[in-house]
C-alpha cells in the first residue's frame, strides 16, 4: 500500500511540475475551467498510477500522455485502449487545446467523435450541447462511437459547468457496457501504460 501512495505522490508532484512550466495559456476558458482540466489530468494520473478499478481502461491509457494534458480525452475506442495508443491521445488532446471543436462540427457529425481520431474530448462533448442537441441525441451520438468513457470528479464538474446536463454526464461511464467489458477482461489488471 505504502508503495502506491509513494506511486501517487510521484505522479502529483510531476503533474505540479509540468503545469508551473508549462502554464495554462494553451487551455481554453476561464482560470476555473482550466483549473478543471488540469485536475482531469491529475485525476487521471491517478486512475493510471494507483490501477484503480474506476480508471483501469482510460487511466492506463493515459498514464503514457499526462505531460500532453490527458485530462482532455473522455472516450477511446477498444483499439486505442488496447493498443496502448498514447501518441493518439496526446495528438488528440493538441488537437482539442488548438482548435476546440464548434457547435458547427457537432452539427455537421454523426457521432460524439466529431473529428473521427478515435477519441472524444472534453470540447466535442461541450459542442454537441452549445449545438442544441437534446440529451438523447448526445447519449446517442456517444453510444456511436462505439468507445469506453471514463471521467474523474473533475471532468464531470468541467462538463456541467459548461451546461451539459448532470444526466448526460452521469450516463456517460456506462455506455457501450459489452466494449467496456469485454476490454476489462482483456487488460491485464492494474497495468499501466509507461511514457514512451
């Protein structure tokens, strides 16, 4: 137990350090909502670094791309998880940090997947809602993908202070319950994903 808490503390303290260089500047919204963020990405370190039953599939993942703000992805597909795809994870999270997805993209997309990289964001969840689809059509468009979604405290906090409803946060973790599963089973357990 003691070796996990020393696990965790490391990872903190290296999340800490990151953001003091490399600050906030490239996050979109206000000094709180990227305060959001930033913990999205700490409790994501921790959802990788302790293996927590909460993190296993998304927190491994993302484990490898917590320098590149991993606080951004939300979803994955089983072949992202499965392979490890922590380049895809990072070149997402630039992608949601330079150009956020817009209310337009969410209009003109089929799925929560609004740029089709095998991840959702945080922006294209917030984009479907400033779009005005309806609850149902954000569960649906999520339900979609066919991807895993996991959020920490502070990614669902994000989420409904942008106006996504508490229930469209609250059912995202169990959609595509088969793939979530079935990934479960196929991960060895408490594996985490080293930097690469």
């Amino acid at each position: 137990m003691k070796s996990r808490v020393q696990q965790l503390f490391a990872f903190s303290a290296l999340i800490a350090l990151v953001v003091s260089f490399t600050g906030c500047s490239n996050l979109p919204g206000s000094h709180q909502q990227q305060g959001a963020v930033v913990g999205g990405l700490v409790g994501a370190a921790a959802g990788a670094a302790i293996g927590g039953k909460d993190h296993r599939l998304l927190g491994a993942l993302l484990g490898g791309a917590l320098g590149a703000g991993g606080g951004y992805v939300v979803g994955a597909n089983s072949d992202r998880i499965l392979n490890r795809d922590t380049s895809g994870a990072q070149t997402a999270t630039k992608s949601a940090q330079t150009t956020p997805a817009t209310a337009q993209d969410a209009l003109k997309a089929t799925t929560a997947d609004l740029n089709s990289d095998g991840f959702v964001t945080l922006d294209e969840v917030v984009a479907m809602q400033k779009g005005g689809l309806s609850e149902q059509q954000m569960i649906s468009r999520m339900e979609a993908t066919g991807q895993v979604f996991e959020l920490t405290p502070e990614q669902q906090e994000y989420l409904t202070s942008q106006g996504v409803s508490r229930s469209v946060v609250d059912q995202m973790e169990n959609l595509n319950r088969d793939t979530r599963n079935r990934l479960s089973n196929e991960q060895p357990q408490g594996t985490i994903s080293q930097p690469r």
